[in-house]
C-alpha cells in the first residue's frame, strides 16, 4: 500500500520528525519563513492526504475547500491553539483537526515566569546598563536606588483562563513565591484544584483591581478578542505589571502602549503580539518598561520535540484508522470515518 501523502509546513525538531518522514510520503517546505499562502493552495491541488501546520499558516475556508476537493482528510497543527484554522469550515468537508495539547504546559508557564521576573527587577534595562558602559561611567558600582522593582513575595497574581497554563503559573506563584492567588475563567475550577493551589475566583474587574500581575492564558477567540482594553487597564493598579504568553489579539495593542506610556501600569512581559513578528519600529520597542519576547512560549528542546511526538501520534492514528487522540473537531467522525481511505 502506498504510504499516505503530507505536507509538512516546516521542518520540526527531534526523533519523531525522521519517523514521520518514514512513515509517509513527505514533502517539508524548506525554508525558515512560512509558504506563502499561493503556495499552500497550490499543494492543496496538487492531492496531499494530509498537511502538518503551524499558527503562522493560513488554514482558511478557501484552502480547506480546495484541499478536501483535493483529497485532504487531515490537518494536524502543530500547537496547542489553532486560530489559525477554520476548524467549522473543516468540519463541514470532513477534514479532521488536531493539535499538540498538554506537551508544553510546564515550558509556557516558566517562560512566563521569566518574563514576570525580568519586568518586576527591570533584568533586560539593568544587562543594557551594563552592556553599554552606562553602569561604568556612572563611577558607582551600587546605589540604594538603583533599578528598585517589585518584591513577588506576598503580592497578589492574577490569572486569566484558569487551564492548564494558567494553573501551573499559579501553582508556581502560590508555592514558589507565597503569592496570593485569584483566578478568571469561563467555567470556575472544581475546589479541589482550587484549594490544592490556593486559588480565588474572582470576577474579571476585581482580579484586575486587586492583582499586582496579571497574566493572561486564555485561547484566542471571539470571545477573547481585545478583552484586555482601555477599561481593562485602567483598573489595574500603576504599580502592577501585565504578562501575556498566550495570545497577543486578546490585548489591544495601542490601549496597551498608552498604557505603558501614561504610566496607568508599570510595566509588562509579551511573548505574543498583535502583529507578528513585531515590526522593529513598533510603538513597543521605544519603551523600556516592556520586555518583549518573539513567540517562544514553548521554545525548549523538550517541549518542541514532545509536540512533534503527538503530531506523529495524531497521523499513525488516523492511519491506522482510529480517532486521532487530540482531535480538535470530534464532530467530523459523524462526516467521515477516520483514515486515509475513503
């Protein structure tokens, strides 16, 4: 039988990689910047049984519509979100979803740590101090006021979307640091996981109100869209930070530089963006009560060779004919049954 046919959007890190390129007929995209969208459409005529994509691919209706038309029967995305895809439309041709949940929880909520850290003690402003002679030419090696940040321990954290990132950033911070804990999210956690983190419910406003960070985890939705705004940054306090590791939409942009600007909050740590990558004449890089990050939430060697193990185990299932085991659409098997045959 012939090996079923994929296109694979990048080349991906680790072991699993060499294994699904055994497995199936593979074509990889060589270079470091995304296909283009004309040439994602070209391969969607061209009858590839499955493609493997990334947040920076436009998996849009009129792909899904082509490729299905083509052949497709499975989009394996290699993330935990897919915003990028329009899973309804997919859904509707019978063209199963699936993604990489679970593998990078701990490796996105120490990244944003770091960032909570590097914006409360001001780590990128003091490396530059050093980097640029400043700190020699000032003719003091220390200073009482030099580089004074916020002390995390006993400060309240404020967690949007209470899943499974959002808990191990609690976890960390109530465990860690002694921090108290409130928490926002569409459906409260059972008490259990509350009481085991030492977490509050609040409703948005008071979390915003109270928090002395406030760190967003929450997918990318209509829902979510711009739900961090003027009002939104207005009620939180001048001496607080805001840190977004999920997803740079859910905040809008030029609130959030009026914000840093007008000093309504101290500062923040991005590692998402509205746009990206983040022009280098953004608003954003002027200011230096910001650290900014380029998308690397679940950039370590362990978390991107895991989610290139779960695309692998997404594709050999739905070869052997089975439910993929992160299928993100369970309603398409009332379309089609799994597999590359029809």
């Amino acid at each position: 039988m012939a090996k079923p046919r994929i296109y694979v959007t990048r080349r991906l890190p680790g072991p699993c990689f060499e294994r699904l390129l055994e497995e199936f007929d593979a074509e990889v995209w060589p270079e470091w910047r995304h296909p283009p969208y004309e040439v994602l459409l070209e391969k969607a005529r061209e009858g590839f049984q499955g493609f493997v994509t990334l947040l920076t691919d436009r998996i849009d209706c009129g792909f899904i519509s082509e490729a299905a038309s083509h052949g497709t029967r499975i989009i394996s995305q290699y993330a935990v979100g897919y915003d990028n895809i329009d899973v309804e439309c997919a859904t509707r041709h019978g063209v199963y979803v699936t993604n990489t949940p679970n593998v990078l929880t701990e490796a996105t909520a120490e990244l944003t740590w770091a960032l909570i850290l590097a914006t409360a003690r001001h780590i990128v402003k003091a490396d530059r101090y050093v980097r640029s002679g400043e700190w020699y030419r000032s003719g003091t090696g220390w200073h009482p006021e030099l580089f004074l940040g916020m002390e995390l321990r006993g400060k309240t954290l404020g967690i949007i979307g209470f899943g499974r990132i959002g808990r191990a950033v609690a976890r960390i911070g109530a465990h860690g640091f002694g921090m108290k804990v409130l928490y926002y999210s569409r459906r409260r956690a059972p008490e259990e996981v509350e009481r085991e983190i030492g977490a509050e419910y609040a409703p948005l406003e008071r979390l915003l109100r109270e928090s002395d960070v406030v760190s967003i985890h929450v997918p990318l939705t209509p829902e979510t869209r711009g739900m961090i705004g003027e009002k939104e940054l207005r009620l939180m306090k001048p001496t607080a930070i805001l840190v977004n590791t999920a997803r740079g939409a859910v905040v809008d942009p030029d609130a959030l530089v009026k914000a840093l600007k007008e000093g309504w909050i101290a500062g923040a740590g991005l590692d998402v963006f509205h746009e990206e990558p983040l022009p280098p004449d953004h608003p954003l890089t002027r200011l230096d009560n910001v650290v900014l990050a380029p998308h690397i939430g679940s950039a370590t060697h362990e978390a991107r060779q895991a989610m290139t193990c779960a695309v692998l185990e997404n594709l050999l299932a739905f070869k052997r004919g089975e439910v993929p085991p992160n299928l993100v659409n369970p309603e398409v098997v009332e379309k089609r049954r799994p597999g590359f045959q029809d």
